[in-house]
C-alpha cells in the first residue's frame, strides 16, 4: 500500500468519529497552509435538512491531528468534543 494519498480519492472515504460511532460524511474541501504546503484540516459539508429547504446543518472542519487512520474505504478520526464556531462566513464544528 503507498504512502500517498490524492484529494480525489480522501472524497471517497467515509470520516467516522472513534469517540462516538457517528458517521459524519465525505470530505468535500481541504485547508492548507500556503507557507508550509502541508493540510491544515479536511472539511465535510453539513448535511442538508428536508432535502435542502429547511437549510443545512453546519460544516464540519477535521483538524489534521484529529485523524487516527486513512484507510482503503474509511477515515477514521477521534473527535471528543463539537462546539460551533464561525470562520469566514461559514460554520465548522471543531
């Protein structure tokens, strides 16, 4: 198995919460840091409530530190705590 790992296929990969159980999404977008070139965090969109007409849940952004194993079909992360905060205009969950 190698050691690297394309955006196109992270947005492959079920993130699930080790703390938890919870499924939390795909990963849709990825922060990083322009300086060092290395990946901040991944984010997963919010889900959509009602079929989007009811709006959607907030962001979630997943802290690089955060992730215990990429593995071939799944992301596993351990996330103990969740709190809102607002970046930018958007909403992650951290």
């Amino acid at each position: 198995m190698t050691d690297k790992c394309s955006m196109y296929d992270m947005a492959d990969k079920e993130v699930i919460n080790l703390h938890d159980g919870q499924r939390l999404g795909y990963i849709t977008d990825a922060e990083i840091d322009i300086n060092t070139g290395q990946v901040v965090s991944f984010l997963i969109e919010g889900r959509r409530r009602f079929f989007g007409f009811l709006g959607k849940e907030p962001d979630i952004s997943i802290k690089w530190e955060e992730i215990e194993k990429i593995g071939v079909d799944m992301i596993l992360i351990r996330k103990e705590s969740v709190e809102i905060k607002q970046i930018e205009g958007r909403r992650f969950y951290y």
